[in-house]
C-alpha cells in the first residue's frame, strides 16, 4: 500500500511511452453509412510491409492507412493508391487514372469507383492537404481500380488481414 502510487505512476509513464513510441496515429475517426472509417499516418516502414516502387526512396517510407470497419483498407502512397478487401484477400486493388476500356481483356480486370470509395478518397485528399503532404498521390481522375491477384495460392492461413 505504501508504493502504490508509484507503482500507478510508473504504470502510466510506460503506458504512454509505448503509446507515444508506435509508428502509427490516428489523424480521423468517424461513423459513416458503410461502418466506422479511421484514417491513420504510418511512419517507418518495413521493406516487407511497403509495397516497393522505383519512385520511392529511403526517405518516402510513409503512407496513409484507411480501415473500414475491419473490412476494407485503402493505402496511399507518393505513387500510388491500394485497395484490399476482406472478401478478396487474394487481390489488390489499383487505382486506375484514365479510360476504362469498354471490351474486357482478359489479363487485366477492372472495377469502377464506387460510392464507399469516393467518400474515403475524397476525405483522403483532405487529409493530405492539411499535413501538406503535396507528393502524395490524388484520387483526382482516376475512372475505377485495376485488380492484381497477390496471393495465388490462396490467403496464408496464419497472417492477419491488414495492408502490407
């Protein structure tokens, strides 16, 4: 009983340290029609994590997380902007900048924009001007996603559904 206060202020000052040493915070969270949408900015990234790219260097290693009530997530990098899905765990989503073509090719499979996508991306860009963020890819343009399969043999068994 005697060290029982310093006991809760040591617990405290731990508790804070470990929050304030993660690499990722919450900037925004609000409820929406679609569930509870949470945007984060994510610092310091793995090379495992982060999806390589020519035009990314050392010092761009920093993107913007946005989850959908555990559903969806939207990663925005300085180059591009990706989707993932928990009813399609296997694939990626791109967005596309441009016209989709009207006949469907058989490599490359397309999916438009859809209203879910446009509130996220729009708020998105909002974000991205307040932290000055000006290198960042805009969803400005873009007509719908491309699909890239990740995972051909199906979702590991033991991962987590997150961005990578």
């Amino acid at each position: 009983m005697k060290y029982t206060r310093i006991k809760i202020l040591l617990l405290c000052f731990t508790s804070i340290v470990i929050a304030c040493s993660t690499k990722k915070g919450l900037i925004k969270r609000e409820k929406t029609e679609f569930g509870t949408v949470k945007y984060y900015v994510q610092t310091e990234l793995k090379k495992d994590n982060y999806l390589e790219s020519a035009s990314n260097t050392l010092n761009d290693q920093k993107r913007i997380v946005i989850k959908v009530a555990d559903s969806v997530f939207y990663s925005l990098y300085s180059d591009e902007i990706n989707k993932l899905t928990n009813k399609d765990q296997n694939s990626v989503y791109q967005l596309f900048y441009g016209e989709i073509p009207k006949e469907a090719d058989a490599q490359i499979a397309y999916q438009k924009i859809s209203e879910l996508d446009s509130l996220v991306l729009t708020k998105s860009n909002k974000i991205l001007d307040s932290l000055s963020w000006n290198n960042f890819k805009r969803w400005n343009g873009a007509t719908g996603f491309v699909i890239e399969v990740i995972y051909y043999h199906g979702f590991p068994k033991n991962k987590k559904f997150k961005p990578y």
